[in-house]
C-alpha cells in the first residue's frame, strides 16, 4: 500500500503554493475594486458669497445621485423682488398689446383709403379737378354774360362787331372776324382762366396721388408704431427678468465651479485607477502562469488531480480516467 506521507507532503506543498497565489490574485483585486472607487465621479461643495452647492450620495454604492444649489438669503430676496417688478412690467406690456388690434384696423383704414387715390390715374384726377372747378364758375359766368349782354341792348351796342381783317396770320389763310370788343374781352379771360386752370388740374392730379400714397405709408407707419410701442413696454419686464437670472446665475455658479473641481479631480483617479488596473491584470496573469506552472509540474496523481481541476470539463475527465482512477483502485478502492 501506498505511504500516505508520501502522498500528503506534495499535496500539502502544491495547496500551500495554490493559496498564497489566490491571495494575492485576490489582493490585487481588491486593488482594482479600489481604484475603479476612486475613478467615480465626486464632486467638489462650493460656497461663495452669492450660494452654495450640494451633491447627494448614495449611502450603499457611493454613487452621485443628486446635485443642486442654493442662493444666498439676501441674493433671492433680490431675485424675488426683480421678479415681481417683472410681472408688474409684463402685465403693462399685455395692456398695451391689447390696444394692437385697434391700431391695426385704423391703419388698415388709412391704407385702403390712400389706395382709393392712388387707384386713380393723374390724369383722370386732372380732368375731374378741371371739371369740378368749372362746374363751381359755371353759375358767376352766366350771370356776367347776362349783365353784359343787358347793359349793351341798353345802350345800343349789342350787335356792334369791329375789327374784322381779310387776311389771315397766314398766307391764304381767312381773316379774322369782326367781334364786340367787350364779349372778347369776356372770352378771352375766361379762355385765360380756364388755361390757368388746366394748369393746376394737372398739379392736383399729381398731389393727389402723391397724397394717396402719404396716406398708405402712414397707414403702414401706424401699425408700425403700435408694434414698436409693445416693444419699447415689454422692455421693462426684459430688463427685470434679466437681472433675476444673473442674480440666479451666480447662485449656480457655485454648482459649476464645484463640478468643475469634481471633473477634474476625477480626471486624476482615472488615470491612477487604470494604472492599478493593468497592474492587477498584469499580477493576475503572472499568478495563473504561476499556478499552472506549480501544479503542471508534479508528478503525483494528487497533483495532477489538481490540475485536472484547474483545467477544462474534457481536461478534467481525461485526468480522472487516466490518473485517478487506476490511483485509487492501487489503493483499494473502486470508480463510483
């Protein structure tokens, strides 16, 4: 029978051997647990003179799970304040927007009444002032002609025609003809007024629609104006809003900073946390090679059982087949 001392003793020096390296391959990762820790993200509570930070763990991973801050007591009561005088703006602002739509159809009046003018041409403008203004002196000249006409049957004169010529301005042309010198005086001045007239038929033709375009631009101007005058309201509440979130933004600032700090504070531990990484990684794979060498190098059935049991399934049958079963019918016992 076999002597167990012998047996024992490299089984004992082999275990021995097997335990020290799974200590360290179990230091080692420990190691790398420890570094992948200090690899989190962990930021950095910031106070300063506007707020403050604060960050939330959680208590069983160590994991950030929260992050805010807070202002200062007296920069929100500031902000607060700012952002009441901006509602009382923005609420100035909504009445003066509510007058918009009466603006818009006053100057929808104005333009469509200047596009009446402008619809009509100069010329035809010119005509209908020349028509109007005569239509005005009609009345006044019947009346003149009357008088003439009357005070010449008085005085014998109404048939009198002077100052027919036989020859005309031109050659053959037919002469002029005799006429009452006070009904060609009549004639002729209102021949002069009605030129004078013509004249400022065509001036009116163009005002008019020069005006018919004043009218459209004012009309345009209009609602224009009504649109500024919202702005120039809602700029109060622009102003207040405004400086309540600068106020606010110097609140956060403490936040940023603080994350900023964590950022690169991080950026450190992930370098150290990867050096210790490969370095476990290294130390685990020297260990395997360690152990594989140990047990790969015994010659005993217990041995190489156990590195039967650090192989694979086919490895491990195999093993058993060709060493441990013969080993224990040696020794008087039977495979199961």
């Amino acid at each position: 029978m076999a002597d167990w001392t012998d047996l024992i003793a490299p089984l004992l020096g082999t275990a021995g051997s097997v335990y020290a390296s799974n200590q360290a391959a179990n230091a080692t990762t420990n190691a790398a647990n420890q570094a992948a820790q200090a690899a989190q993200f962990r930021p950095v509570g910031v106070t300063t003179r506007f707020g403050k930070s604060g960050f939330q763990y959680d208590p069983a991973s160590g994991q950030l799970i929260g992050a805010g801050y807070q202002v200062a007591p007296d920069v929100a009561a500031a902000r607060e304040g700012l952002m009441g005088m901006a509602g009382t703006a923005l609420g100035q602002a909504q009445q003066i927007q509510a007058y918009q739509p009466n603006v818009n159809a006053q100057a929808a009046g104005l333009f469509n009444l200047g596009a009446q003018y402008v619809a009509q041409s100069p010329q035809a403008a010119a005509q209908q002032y020349m028509t109007q203004q005569q239509q005005l002196l009609a009345p006044g000249r019947e009346q003149q002609l009357a008088q003439l006409t009357n005070q010449q049957q008085q005085q014998g004169r109404l048939g009198l025609a002077t100052g027919a010529t036989t020859q005309g301005y031109t050659a053959g042309a037919p002469g002029l003809q005799a006429t009452n010198p006070q009904m060609a005086a009549l004639y002729n001045a209102r021949a002069q007024q009605d030129a004078q007239l013509a004249a400022q038929a065509q001036q009116a033709g163009q005002q008019q629609v020069q005006f018919g375009q004043g009218l459209m631009t004012g009309g345009l101007g209009l609602s224009g104006a009504g649109f500024n005058l919202q702005n120039q309201a809602l700029a109060p509440y622009t102003n207040y809003a405004q400086q309540a979130i600068n106020l606010e933004n110097q609140g956060l600032n403490a936040l940023t900073q603080g994350s900023a700090l964590g950022s690169a504070i991080t950026a450190g531990s992930t370098n150290a946390a990867n050096i210790q990484n490969q370095a476990a990684q290294q130390a685990a794979a020297l260990q395997l090679q360690r152990n594989n060498a140990i047990v790969g190098g015994l010659t005993d059935p217990i041995s190489q059982l156990i590195g039967g049991l650090t192989g694979s399934t086919a490895a491990k049958n195999a093993n058993y087949n060709a060493v441990v079963n013969p080993y224990f019918q040696t020794i008087g016992y039977s495979n199961p």
